[in-house]
C-alpha cells in the first residue's frame, strides 16, 4: 500500500523581523491556525505555537536538549558567543549541580531577609517619582530605576557602572536570536560590557554577603566547582535584570489599560501575585526559546530527525484559545497558574520568586499611593529578538 508522509504546514513568516516583533499577535495566531508543528525554511527550523505542544517540549528535556544552545544557533556546529551557561544551555546531569545551588539560594524562604529592605526601597523610589509630578514615564522612573536598584544591591556587584547591565541582557536576549542588525549593531561595541560583567562575577569583586559570595561559597563546599562559580554568578547578571525590567513594565502597562483591575487590587491586595503572573501570561517577556531534537523525536503528527532546531513560541501559547478564555484579556478573575512565560519542567525560571518579589513589592508601594493609573500617550515597544518590552510609557497617576 503506497504511503505518504503528512506533510507539514510551511511559512515564510520571520519571527525575528522587525515587523514581527512590533506586532506578533496576529501572526502568533497564524502559526497555531497552520498547524502543531510549522516549518520555517528561512531557518531551518520548526515552530510549534499552541499550548499543549510548547508545554509538552519544554517537558520532554530528554528528546529536546538545552544543551545544544536554546537559541538558533546549534553549539553542536556553531562555537557561542560566549561560553555556554551552566545553567540554561545544559542539560542533566551537568545542570542538576548548579541549578541545585541556585534554586536553594533563591527560594521563598532566602528571600525573605530581602522583604523589608527592599519594600523601604519601593517606598523611597515611589514617593521620589511621586514628588516630581502626577506624569512620568512608568518604564524609566519605575520598571527600570527599581530592579536595577534592589537586584544588583541582592547580588552583591559593586555600585559602578551598573548600567552595563541593561546592555548586557539585551544583546544575550538578542543573541538567541538570528545575527539580524538587532545582534550585529551592538556587536560592535559590546566587549568592554563582556569584560565588565566578567570581572563582576570574580570572587574580590562581590560584597561578603550577597548572593555572588554564597554561589561562591556553595564551591568551598564542594557542591559546584571553583571553575564554575563565575559563570553561576553570570547567569543571575545575564537573567536577572532585563528579565524583570520586561515584567515590571508589562504589569505596569496591564494596570495602567485596565482601570477596573486597579481599583480591584486596591480592594484586594493579596490578589497582587496574581496580578503579576496573568502580567506575565498576557505579555510573555520572553516570547521564544529553542531546543535541538536529541533523537528522532515526535510532536504532534510530526517526526523530526536529531539535530533539529524547535523553535517554542511561549507568548502563543500563553494566549492559545484551546487553553484560555479571551486570552488577550487582562483578568484577575482567571487562574493563570500553568502559563508558560516562566518556562516548564527542569529549566523553568530559577529566578521566578525574586521576579515575583520586586514586582509586588513595587507595585504595593504604587497601590499605597496612587488611587488611579492610566496611559498619558502611546506607549513606545523596545524591540528585541527574545524579549518583548517597553522603551517608554508615558502615565498619568491621581494620588
Ligand atoms: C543564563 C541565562 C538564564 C536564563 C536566561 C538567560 C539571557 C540567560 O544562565 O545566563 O537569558
């Protein structure tokens, strides 16, 4: 009996453009309509956009390793830009050690030390933005002045240059991405920022009791090797600040679009966690991530030879209709525990309670003050290959 094979839905649709990226619903719409598993020969790669699927593969570490870098380029071929993290390019058992080091370091109970610092932090800066006028723009006088204040303190790096960080992120959230003008540009001028990152991760260079000295202090007692505590301490630098600046902004960007919901908060306090993570479902921060296929692994009707590239749509998923009720609604009336922004299975963000943390804290300090939050003007999109944040948005606050 003659066979063919299922043959999968192709597009030319460029997730990494810049018309992409300033507007991806539609198309995030289009490549879950087309199918499970989308091929995209502009890459070489297959997508996969509905939530079962993205759900399933980021699962399935076995079949679809990090190892091989979860951007598009293969490390098996390809030599990284930097050496690889022990964390988010590994797999088990290599990753087991330090996401073990960095899981305990950064639990709910371990931050706790951190709660009454940082919520009279989230006061000063609140009162201070409120004190130079009822209009501002909630992305540089919040979103960004807030993690980039409170995280690096926590870490432990010194007070100089910190605005390297940003920069930082930025280029290592594009770099998974194709060398498109968003990773050539900075190229150019990014190595003083690598150097200096570097030397911040360097034991004489961290203050005695922030988290860098005890990822150090995790290698005296054998848990990790010397030789790997610089990078662990690097993995916070890279994951930590962009990452949180993206989600401060989109929670702050939900509030100021939904007045109802604010009032609500105002009412309802403890439904700020919740808050933060439908914040984190609705706008995804980090919108994508790749796996390369280690054997000949299935997704949906789909059979994919090894050495493949997946490309995972984390923000279709989030707002895939097969699992959610008006996805594009900001709602505290949903649950959306299970969303994928924060990743799934072994890899998921080791940083999430620390996220959590400076966006309730943040946004508690706000709620104590200000009685209504609305947009001032169009708010301007920060485009990058992997994150999908905010330039600026402009707000007008009633106290
Ligand atoms: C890392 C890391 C982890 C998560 C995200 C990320 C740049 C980096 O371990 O360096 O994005």
């Amino acid at each position: 009996m003659p066979t063919t094979a299922p043959s999968i839905p192709v597009s030319d649709i460029d997730p990494f453009s810049t018309e992409f990226l300033s507007d991806p619903l539609p198309l995030h719409e289009e490549l879950r309509e087309l199918g499970p598993v989308v091929y995209l020969p502009r890459y070489d790669v297959h997508a996969v956009a509905r939530y079962d699927d993205v759900h399933r593969a980021l699962t399935d570490w076995q079949s679809l390793q990090s190892g091989a870098g979860v951007g598009l380029s293969n490390f098996n071929h390809e030599a990284p830009w930097r050496p690889p993290s022990l964390l988010l390019e590994a797999d088990p058992p290599r990753h087991d050690a330090p996401r073990a080091v960095l899981s305990q370091l950064l639990s709910p109970r371990r931050l706790r030390s951190l709660e009454s610092r940082w919520q009279a932090d989230a006061v000063a800066l609140v009162e201070r933005v409120l004190s130079e006028g009822h209009e501002f723009d909630a992305v540089t006088s919040l979103a960004e002045p807030f993690p980039l204040r409170v995280f690096p303190d926590a870490v432990g790096i010194g007070t100089h240059n910190r605005e390297n960080l940003l920069p930082y992120g930025d280029f290592a959230f594009n770099a998974f991405g194709p060398m498109n003008e968003r990773v050539t540009d900075p190229a150019k001028t990014i190595g003083p920022t690598v150097e200096w990152i570097a030397a911040q991760c360097r034991r004489e260079n961290l203050s005695e009791t922030g988290f860098g000295a005890q990822i150090w202090e995790a290698a005296d007692r054998g848990e990790i090797g010397y030789e790997q505590a610089p990078l662990i301490v690097r993995s916070l630098l890279t994951a930590g600040v962009d990452t949180t600046v993206t989600g401060i902004s989109a929670v702050l960007h939900a509030v100021a679009t939904h007045p109802d919901q604010w009032q609500r908060l105002r009412a309802e306090r403890e439904l700020l966690p919740r808050a933060f993570e439908e914040a984190i479902r609705l706008e995804s921060p980090v919108q994508t991530f790749f796996r390369t296929t280690t054997v000949e692994t299935r997704i949906a009707d789909t059979v994919l030879a090894p050495e493949r590239k997946v490309l995972m749509f984390l923000g279709a998923a989030n707002h895939d209709p097969r699992r959610w009720n008006e996805p594009e609604r900001f709602d505290l009336s949903r649950d959306p525990s299970g969303h994928v922004g924060f990743g799934m299975g072994i890899h998921q963000c080791v940083g999430q309670h620390i996220a959590r943390l400076e966006a309730v804290t943040l946004l508690d300090a706000l709620l104590d003050r200000v009685s209504s939050i609305e947009l001032a003007g169009a708010p301007r999109r920060h485009l990058n290959n992997t994150l999908r944040g905010w330039e600026s948005m402009p707000v007008r606050v009633v106290v």
